[in-house]
C-alpha cells in the first residue's frame, strides 16, 4: 500500500491504496462518491465515467497512479450550472429509464461540452460511442444533449464586439 494524491472534485486527498487500484473503487469506497457507477470492469459499457483534466475516462480500469496529479471530477463535482442544465434535459426528454448508463452519459457529455459547446449529432455520436445505453434511448439522449448545450449557450455571458 502507498499513498497516492489526487485532485477530486477541486480537493486534494491522499488514499492509502495499491497503486493499481482502479480509480473507481477509490471513488467509491474510499472517498465515498457513489455516483460514479461499476458496470461491466473492462471499460466497455461507460457506466463508470469521470473526468480527467476535462476528457471523459473509465475510472473502472484507470489504476489510481496514473491519474496522481490530475484533476478528476466526478458527478458530486461537476458545477451547479453544468449538472443542472444536463440533469433538467434529461428529465425533459424523458431519457432515463433503468438508470444503468445515466451517470456515465452525463459525466460524457460533461466532457464533450467541454470542447464542443454546441455539439453536432456526428460530435455526439463519437464522443458516446464509448457508452452503452441498455434502454436504447440514444436518440432521447442526443436530444438531451442538443437541449443542455442550448441552455448552457444562453447562460454564458455575450461578448461584444468593440465598437470604433
């Protein structure tokens, strides 16, 4: 056992685990976030999904070690903005159903809207394709998606151009 650093949610916290251990059980059973989501272990389903300095990971098969000063967000972490408006599309259009993929989806598309605010159904597409929806609500989800990106757009302050 070792003592591994990391930046979560905007806070430092050192665990005492393997370094190997994956990202997910230290989320979980150490620092008690419960949102994040174990589903299949291999990185295929998406259930398990956060942030790494902005891009989406699978914490189920990332060791600890190597996201050691790397800043991890989490669903418990994401802005109140950010997690409302991506909560409240979801609802609206009606995309939750067993909840498996929801937590994984959202912490996804966090990070798309990261680099692309307002996403293209082709930008959509690949950045989920990593994700598994078990409900097939994919084309609820892209719609959710373009509906967060919308709200978010209008929430962001406008720039002006200067005048001469």
């Amino acid at each position: 056992m070792a003592g591994v650093t990391l930046t979560v949610n905007g806070k430092k916290v050192t665990v005492d685990v393997d370094p190997d251990t994956p990202l997910l059980w230290v989320l979980r059973d150490h620092l008690g976030l419960t949102a994040t989501k174990y589903g299949c272990g291999i990185a295929q389903c998406g259930a398990c999904t956060v942030l790494q300095d902005g891009v989406a990971i699978k914490s189920c098969v990332t060791p600890t070690v190597a996201v050691s000063g790397k800043k991890i967000l989490t669903l418990e972490g994401l802005p109140a903005a950010q997690k409302k408006a991506l909560q409240s599309a979801w609802v609206a259009e009606e995309v939750p159903q067993c909840g498996y993929c929801q937590i994984g989806m959202i912490m996804a598309t966090a990070g798309l809207l990261n680099t692309k605010p307002l996403p293209t159904d082709a930008d959509i597409d690949n950045e989920l394709s990593h994700n598994i929806c078990r409900c097939g609500t994919y084309l609820r989800i892209r719609r959710a998606i373009h509906r967060a990106a919308r709200t978010l757009a209008a929430s962001r302050p406008q720039t002006r151009p200067k005048s001469e």
